[in-house]
C-alpha cells in the first residue's frame, strides 16, 4: 500500500461517517417532530372534546389531559405551552396548579 490509498480510505471513512452521521440527525428530527404534532393533535382533540361549547371557561388540570391521553406530565405541559391553540390559567396566578384550556378562536 502506498501513503495515497491510505489517505484515500481515511478520506472515505470519514466522509461515510460524517453523511452516517448526518442521516441519523435528520432520521431524529424528523421523528421527534412527527411525535410532538401527533401528540399536539391527541390533546387538541381530547380537550375539544371534553369543553362543552356553553362551558368555554372549563380548565383541564395537566394531570387530567395526560391521564386521559396516556402521555407523562411532562410531556403535557411541553406540548401544551407550546401550543398556539392551548393557553394555561394566569388568573390570581394560578399557574402553580396548570390548568389548561382552548383559546377563545
């Protein structure tokens, strides 16, 4: 072997990791975005459904919405924060005991 194959395989090896490594990235991305919009659209639904229309002033607890969509608090209070469509309670602060409900359209 001369020193030109030795760099070319190192030059190769590096280039397979580098694009290894970048489909894997984007495989994540797009894997963690597809969960967090799946996930979004399970809470919109579950909360358009339980909020009567003469009741628009009903607050869901993040216990609740998590029990009934089978989804972790945590993940609840992401979605739900970031989540144009879903504002949390901040009257007398309240934000302590997070209770959730759609925004008035």
């Amino acid at each position: 072997m001369d020193e030109v194959q030795i760099w070319q395989g190192i030059i190769i090896g590096a280039v397979g990791g580098a694009i290894a490594g970048l489909v894997i990235w984007l495989a994540e991305l797009s894997r963690q975005g597809y969960l967090k919009k799946s996930h979004t659209k399970r809470v919109l639904k579950w909360l358009k459904e339980n909020t009567k229309p003469k009741h628009s002033e009903v607050w869901r607890s993040t216990r609740a919405i998590a029990s009934h969509n089978n989804l972790p608090e945590d993940r609840v209070r992401f979605i739900c924060s970031h989540s144009d469509k879903i504002q949390l309670n901040t009257k007398d602060g309240n934000e302590s005991k997070e209770l959730w409900k759609l925004k008035q359209s």
